[in-house]
C-alpha cells in the first residue's frame, strides 16, 4: 500500500502541484533559483493569514564576534505580566540558504498570542554567502544576548528555549550541542519542527518522491551551500549536522515534530529515538498524511491546527 496526502492538504497544496508539473526544477548547487521561489513562498503564506493585534515587536541589533551585525526582533503579547517568565529564541526555515526574520514575522507574532510565551526572532547570516559557522555561531550570539538582556525585558533565563522550523530547527539543535559543549548559556527546552539535521539525506526514497516540498536535490544544495565539498562526508561536524553528534547526552529536553512524507522523516525519527537512549527527555510527533512544511502552505488544515496547537503547548511549558 502507497502513502497519499491528507485530504485537506492535497487540496491546498493542489495549485503548486499544478505548477511544478509542468516546471523544470533547478540544478543542484542553483541556490539563487530556490532563494528566489522560497522567499516568495515564505513572504505569501506569512501575510495570508492576520497579524495578530495584541502582540508588540520590538527591532534590536547584535554585533558579532567577526564584526558584522544581525537583526533580533522581540515579540511580546501585551497585557501579560511583567515579573520574569519563559523566552523562545526563534530560528526560521529555508534549507540554510534563503529566508529572514522579516518574512517570518506573522509566524513567530502567532506563536507569541497564542502562547504568552515571548519570541526572539534571529536574523542569522544565510549559507552560501556565510558558510558554516557563520549561522550557528550568530545563533549562539543571539542566546547569549537574551541571557544577558533577560532582566532588561522580563525574561527568567532559566526558562529560555531554542525553537525552529526546518533548518531553523536545525539551528535549534545545533546550538544546543554548542551550548553544552561550551558550557554556555542554559536552554530549558528545544523546539524542533520537521527540523534540518543531517547531511546525508542525499538518496532519493522511492515511496517519498512523489510528495516532496524540499527535495533530495535541495537538501544537497542546502548543505553544500553550507558546508562545501565536506557535505555528506565523514568529518561533518555536529554543530553543523547535529544528527552527527557523538553523545547526546545532556542535551536540552526535546519536542521533535516531522511529517510522514517528509525527506526529513527519518533523520528526525532517529534523532527522537538516539536522545531519548542518551536519557533525555524527549516528545515525538509523526504526522501523518504531510509533506515538508504541509502547516505553512496548508495552515487551515485539520493537520496544521493539531501541530500548531502541540507547538504552542511546548512553548508555553517552557
């Protein structure tokens, strides 16, 4: 028996099926190609549906340690209270070569009125232009930052969690394994949505490729963009591809979520499974019936509400 999409899915996700049909995907290595299509998918989806009115965002600027600077946005909801609580560094998607934290303002705002959980959108440097470790060390800059401005905006560090989507949860991940291996700032929690974590998922799957958003030859883009010619090879290192990680133990809790007919379904799953043997805690969600970032594109979706929900529940536990 074949995988087929979710009902309420397929019929949203039914116009781009219709125009890839009769596409000829870019190359491998094409990184402009695929900036250009993502940031115009990401900035659609993010205005299509209401920014909501009770959230204040905040613009702030970190200088990092070769110099440049970065752009952190602060979401809070209006009217919680003002003694310490939770905090969420946020990192968007886009295969570590395309996205900013503008064209996921809607998002991260969304997540912050439903939750009360206040978010730090990081605007990390983008792959091929800021090869690795350029985007997990401005991450890292950024939990730094928040630690050290957490009385500044009401924010108890030990409660401060990383929270992604795609490579974002990537990032998520990474700077966590940073973060341990540094002995660095604590992180309560880590978010990771269909997260980005392994360089060698470069095969093809027979049984997926019909249902692909991201494809095989995305994801060798993404990471070559990222790491070069040592994509795929034996000397990766964690806080680039955090499945390539020695021990996990001592990594921050888990919330790991990935779709059925995700690329990513079985880096994601054998991550859940090697934290979870390391001790850590972890909550694992397999949705079935959905593609690589299906809640985006298909947001009023039965699917996408359950997974919306799950996300906001981890982040008001934080």
């Amino acid at each position: 028996m074949s995988f087929t999409l979710d009902l309420q899915v397929a019929e949203a996700f039914a116009p781009f099926a219709a125009q890839a049909a009769g596409a000829t995907p870019p190359p491998v290595g094409d990184v402009a190609a695929r900036r250009t299509t993502l940031e115009g998918v990401f900035g659609h989806y993010d205005a299509a549906q209401p920014f909501p009115g009770d959230v204040t965002v905040t613009d702030h600027e970190l200088a990092t340690a070769d110099g440049a600077r970065i752009g952190l946005r602060w979401y809070v909801r209006d009217g919680d209270p003002a003694e310490p609580g939770p905090a969420a560094l946020y990192m968007h998607g886009g295969g570590m070569i395309a996205g900013s934290a503008g064209l996921f303002d809607g998002t991260a705002a969304r997540y912050v009125s439903a939750s009360g959980t206040p978010i730090l959108s990081v605007d990390y440097r983008l792959a091929p232009e800021h090869p690795h470790p350029v985007p997990v060390e401005d991450v890292y800059a950024a939990l730094v930052w928040l630690h050290e401005h957490a009385a500044d905006l009401g924010v108890d560090p030990a409660r401060i969690g990383v929270f992604g989507d795609s490579a974002g949860g990537g990032l998520a991940a990474a700077v966590s394994i940073l973060a341990r291996d540094r002995q660095g700032p604590a992180i309560a929690r880590q978010i990771l949505v269909m997260p980005m974590l392994d360089d060698r998922t470069l095969t093809p799957d027979p049984l997926l490729a019909p249902f692909t958003v991201w494809s095989w030859d995305d994801n060798r883009t993404g990471w070559q963009a990222l790491l070069g010619d040592a994509a795929g090879g034996p000397d990766t290192p964690a806080h680039a591809a955090p499945a390539r990680v020695a021990d996990p133990a001592g990594l921050p809790p888990a919330y790991i979520e990935v779709g059925q007919l995700d690329i990513f379904r079985d880096e994601d799953l054998t991550y859940a499974l090697r934290l979870g043997r390391a001790g850590v805690p972890v909550e694992f969600h397999l949705h079935p019936g959905v593609p690589h970032e299906f809640d985006f594109i298909a947001f009023a979706s039965s699917a996408a509400r359950r997974a919306f929900a799950d996300r906001v529940r981890a982040l008001a536990s934080l």
